[in-house]
C-alpha cells in the first residue's frame, strides 16, 4: 500500500489517536532531519496522569490558613517541564504558579498523542526545530493577550507577580538545537532563549563517546556564561559534572532530580544526587531543584510516592547545606504512563508542598525560598 492510502485508511479507522502516530513515523521516515518533526503537543500535561490520588496533609485549621496565605502571597517558580499546550496555561494561573521555565523540545524525542517518539537525527535540523520550538512559546505568549510574559530578567517575574501575569523562561532540554556551532546560542538568547539544559540521554556534539564534556561542550559552557544564559546540568554523569563546574563562573541548576540518599538508592550523576554533589552545587551558589516524578522520589511512607517523600529530600539537602540551594523542578510532561508523586501530580497540587512544609516546621522565610527565591537569587546572578 503507498503512503497515501495507509494515511487514508487510518484516518478511517480512528481520525484522532491512530492518524496522528502514523502520521509521526511517516514524517520521520520521509524526512529524518529533525526540522520536520512535531513540535506542538495535542494535550496538557495534566492529561497524562488521569485522575490524581487522594491525597491531604493533616493539618490544623491555623496551620492550613497559614499554609494558603504564604503560597498566595510567594513567588511560586518551578524549574522544567514539557507542558506548553494552551491548557496548560490556564491551569498555572488557576494554580497560582508565577513562573514556569517550559522545554518544548528535548533532545531525541517527541510527543505525539501523549505518546513519546525517539529522534536519531543528533545535528541535521536541530537549529531549525529549536527556533519552531521558540515560535510555539511565542505563539502561547501571544495568545495570553498580555497575561504571559516571556522572561528575559528576573526582574521579569516579579513583574509578574505584581500584575497578576504568567511568566515563561524559555529553555531546551539538551543542545542538540545548536547543532554543533557556537554562534546558533546567540542566535537563541536573541530570541529569548535564557536556560539551556546541556545533556540528554543521547548523543551530541557537547558529547564524547565516555559521556564527558566534549571541547565544543566546554566552549558552549563558557559563551553560556558570557552571554547570561542558565546553565542546567541535569543528566550528568560525575566526570561531566566535574568538568562543568571547573568552567563556569556562574551559578547553575540541576533543574530536575532527586537526592540519593533520602532516596534510599545509589547516587547516579545529577539524577540522584550524591551528598558530595549537593555540596558543590551549594557551594557553586546553584540550585537543586527537585523532580516529582516516582522513579526519582522513591515510596518510603508507603505503596506509592507522595509529597511526604518530596519533602523527605528537602529535609536531607537542609540538614547537609541549609535552605538556600532547594527548588522545585517538577517535569511534568504530556505522556501516559508514568506516575508522579501523589499531591503533585499537577499544577493544582503545589499547594501540597507548602502544606507539608508547614506540617514539618519551615518557617515562613525557608518555604518562601524553596517556592521561588532561591532561584530567584540564581537568575539574578546569570541573566543580564
């Protein structure tokens, strides 16, 4: 059958789900540079989990008003997810959530009918895809008719804040959009690109073969800091790691992770941090920023993991280094699935957190740190 009549005779069969996936492999297989692949997603991120779990903190009547008035009156700032679909939008602002940096695109795959896609291609099409990628945010931003604002100073957030807008940092997961050459990341800072998340868990030309930084990797760490442009080290094995704190001269993020040890796991790279790393990033002045997805934030209260585990690694990361190095990270990204911890399987769950904190005695001035300030203080040191 050629390509015309299978695209036909799966529309018939189901003109939604079933098209949209044949329609996928069918592009990729025509045209492998990745330019041509799917950058809009069809659902928010709040689709992929389905109905969340009950959940609820116990808390007194003064400690649940408490709880609600420091979340309302915060800077409530998370660090990375996938979620750009305009529904998504409108659940931040329900959520109360002032700024979200947003990866539309990760190196080596794509989404589809909340179905994840991978991507071979390392260089040809990456520059053109990451600017579509820009384009979509862009898109969002005008939608909001004034109501989004793309952040490009921190100054930008707290802007937000007092205007009762919605804040955007744009960010890639991954420079495979450089495509190897320097001069691309001007390109995107231009176009308002202010975090770039270095690694995915394929390869690229920020790559050697053993997973350490290549010599371009190392170039584009020191642009990054010229330029004001967030380092993310996330996915990072300890050599890389090493290296890209021996090359900075700014602070960075490990947007999304957990903490080895409340974990109750082996410490991996930046995915599960060992306490030598949380060290050094406190020490680099960065931030943890930590995931809410289950295989980063083990069960240890029970069958599933909820914000109680959460803020199990919030408590160790305090004990080892103080507040000032703990943020949100989340990942929430549009794909059936997975399972994220109970009480932050969305948007409308971040209050949870705040409610957890209160339950464990954080003072006001720490629980508005982890919120949104200590990235705060991050951007204010990076962005230009």
């Amino acid at each position: 059958m050629n390509i015309l009549g299978a695209r036909m005779t799966v529309f018939r069969l189901w003109p939604g789900f079933l098209f949209s996936l044949a329609l996928a492999a069918q592009t990729q297989a025509l045209h492998p540079g990745a330019d041509h692949l799917p950058v809009e997603v069809q659902a928010p991120c709040s689709a992929a989990p389905g109905e969340p779990a009950a959940f609820s903190v116990p808390l007194t009547r003064e400690q649940e008003a408490r709880a609600l008035a420091l979340y309302r009156r915060s800077l409530v700032i998370t660090a990375h997810d996938h979620c750009a679909h305009p529904g998504d939008f409108r659940e931040m602002e329900a959520a109360g959530i002032t700024a979200r940096t947003i990866k539309p695109i990760a190196d080596g795959v794509y989404w589809v009918g909340m179905q994840r896609f991978r991507i071979e291609e390392p260089v040809n099409g990456w520059f053109a895809r990451g600017q579509r990628a820009l384009d979509l945010l862009d898109r969002r931003v005008e939608e909001g008719r004034g109501k989004i604002i793309t952040v490009r100073k921190a100054e930008d957030i707290r802007r937000a804040k007092r205007e009762k807008k919605l804040a955007v940092v744009y960010s890639f997961e991954g420079a495979r959009p450089l495509e190897g050459r320097i001069d691309t990341l001007k390109a995107f800072y231009d176009r308002g690109l202010r975090e770039l998340q270095l690694y995915w868990a394929v390869p690229s030309p920020l790559k050697n073969s053993d997973g350490t930084l290549s010599e371009f990797g190392l170039s584009v760490i020191r642009e990054m800091n010229r330029l004001g442009m967030l380092i993310d080290l996330s996915h990072m094995s300890d050599a890389a790691f090493g290296q890209a704190l021996r090359t900075t001269a700014q602070p960075v993020v490990v947007s999304h992770c957990g903490v080895a040890a409340a974990a109750g796991v082996p410490a991996r790279g930046t995915d599960q941090l060992s306490d030598e790393t949380i060290r050094q990033i406190a020490a680099n002045g960065g931030a943890i920023c930590l995931h809410f997805y289950e295989g980063y934030i083990r069960p240890r209260h029970g069958q599933h993991a909820t914000v109680v585990d959460l803020v199990d690694h919030m408590d160790h990361i305090r004990k080892l280094v103080g507040i000032d190095s703990i943020a949100l990270g989340v990942d929430w990204f549009p794909e059936k699935g997975w399972r994220w911890i109970q009480g932050g399987e969305t948007m409308a769950g971040m209050p949870n957190v705040v409610r957890e904190m209160v339950r464990r005695g954080y003072s006001d001035e720490e629980i508005e740190k982890v919120l949104g300030l200590n990235l705060m203080r991050v951007y204010q040191a990076v962005w230009k």
